[in-house]
C-alpha cells in the first residue's frame, strides 16, 4: 500500500512515515523506514553517497509513486535541490513566483511577495535578473525565496549547499537558520556533511542500509561552534555511525578562528 496523505497529519506533526520501503529492481534501498518530527523541527539526515537520502526526501515531498508504506506529510511544501533549477526563460522574480499562481494567489500580491522574499533573501535589485547571470550561491537564494514564497509547512532540502564553495556555504547556513527562525517551518534537511548537520538541525538522522540507524538530538548550546567539546563529540559519534574513521579522514576539528571558512568540514566524499 502506498499511502501519501496531506492533509491527515496530528496538529502538532509535520512528518509522519511508518515502515516506508523502496525497491529499485532487485534492490531494496528503503528497508522500512520510522520517522515522525514536529512543525518548526528541523531534522537533518545523513548518510553515505547513495544510501537512499535523496530517495526518502522524494518519497515525502510526493514525487515518487512507486514507494511504499505510510506517508503523512502537509499540504504546503517545497523543495530545494543542489542545483538551483531555474527556468532560464524566466526573470528571477517569474521564477520566485511561478508557484503561487496555482494557489489562487492573483498576480499582483503574488510579485509583492515575491519581491519581498526576494528582499528577505539578500537578492533586491535581482528581481528582473535572467537566472544565467546569477552566481551559484544567487541562483541557490532565489531557489530558497522560491521555496519560501509559498508559506511551506515543510520544506525539504536536499544538498542544497553541496554546490558551493565554503565560503559562500557559511553564509547560507546563516541565511537558513535566520529563515528558519522567521518562518518556522519543519525542515528536512538531506546532506552527507556533517559539521553542517550539527550546525544547523534539532536532530540528526543516520541512514544506514535502508533504515535510520542513528537517530540523536543536537545538544550543543548557541552559537554553535566546531569548537565546543558537545559539538566534537556528536561529529565523532556521527562519524563513526558512518563508517568513517576521523584520524584517517583528515577529521580533525578545525582550531581555526570561527569565522574562517574550512574545508574541513567533516564532509564524507
Ligand atoms: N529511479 C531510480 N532507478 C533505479 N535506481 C535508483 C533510482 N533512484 C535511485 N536509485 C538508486 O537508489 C540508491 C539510492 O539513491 P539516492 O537516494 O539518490 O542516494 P543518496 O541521495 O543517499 O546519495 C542508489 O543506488 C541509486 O542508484
Ligand atoms: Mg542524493
């Protein structure tokens, strides 16, 4: 059975999944996967390359049907990619507000959103930009206002950052927690670095063979350093929880000024 509901999640859950399973061929890469999270919960999940990540965030934002088990999630919800996925015949703000349009929203209040997103996520001035001409960290701020316009109760992120460079990555790990904080809705956030995991979520999942292996709470006083002795705990725990050995990894904590973009970021290539 296969079973996707929007509308039937408890007031207080956004994510509701019960033994969800996919099969690609002979393959099971979803083995039975138990998840439930809050509204406004942030929850990121990590696994190896391959491990069925990307799988499960389709699975929840409604995009594959060939997966089976319970699914409850809400209605409002949007997804960002690693890669930006503009249409590059539209300007930045037709892009933002593409969406809006099919929620009744009339053209006018939808641009005024628009704009005001578009504002909201460092890209004013940008508004009858071709997406071409914007930088890869621009083009990833354009498809968070698009994402956000829409007023998601659950916004799902897969990789979103993985394409940027370290420096512009901090600055939109800044812009998430600011927008998260504002807006509030329950994230998922798919990625396999995890410094940023610990950084940003509430909770940190681990997909191990097809189903969550690790599931742990992020116990690390604000502002988060890579510094603080929890912050180094939990990376060596989740590290471990990933078949990564630190010492050889390279996965040192990082004894550089906060500020400083590193490459050392706990990332499993
Ligand atoms: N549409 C598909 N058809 C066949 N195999 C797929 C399909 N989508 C994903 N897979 C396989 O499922 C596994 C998990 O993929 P994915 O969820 O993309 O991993 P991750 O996001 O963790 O890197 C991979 O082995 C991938 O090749
Ligand atoms: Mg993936």
């Amino acid at each position: 059975m296969s079973a996707v509901g929007s509308a039937a999640v408890a007031a207080e859950l956004a994510v509701s999944a019960r033994d969800v399973r996919r099969t690609f061929g002979e393959r099971e890469v979803l083995r039975g996967i138990d998840l439930r999270f809050g509204r406004g919960e942030f929850v990121a999940l990590l696994g190896r390359s391959g491990s069925g990540k990307s799988t499960f965030l389709r699975a929840l934002a409604g995009l594959d049907s060939g997966v089976e088990g319970e699914i409850r999630v809400p209605k409002r919800r949007s997804v960002v990619f690693q890669d930006a996925r503009l249409l590059p015949w539209a300007s930045v703000l037709d892009n933002v507000v593409l969406g809006l349009s099919g929620q009744g929203v009339s053209g006018k209040t939808a641009k005024e959103s628009g704009r005001a997103m578009l504002a909201e996520v460092g890209l004013d001035g940008h508004e009858h930009d071709w997406p071409k001409t914007l930088s890869g960290g621009e083009a990833q701020r354009a498809a968070l206002a698009r994402a956000l316009v829409r007023d998601p109760q659950l916004l799902l992120l897969d990789e979103p950052f993985g394409a940027l460079d370290a420096l512009t990555r901090v600055r939109m790990h800044a812009l998430v927690q600011q927008l998260h904080a504002r807006y509030r809705p329950a994230v998922l956030l798919v990625t396999h670095d995890v410094d940023e995991a610990v950084l940003l979520a509430d909770r940190v999942l681990v997909l191990t063979e097809g189903v969550i292996s690790l599931d742990i709470t992020v116990d690390v006083s604000s502002p988060r350093l890579r510094s603080d002795p929890g912050f180094i705990a939990l990376r060596a725990q989740l590290l471990a929880e990933l078949g990564v050995d630190e010492s050889a990894e390279g996965n040192h904590p990082p004894t550089t000024n906060e500020n400083t973009p590193t490459t050392n970021t706990g990332a499993l290539q």
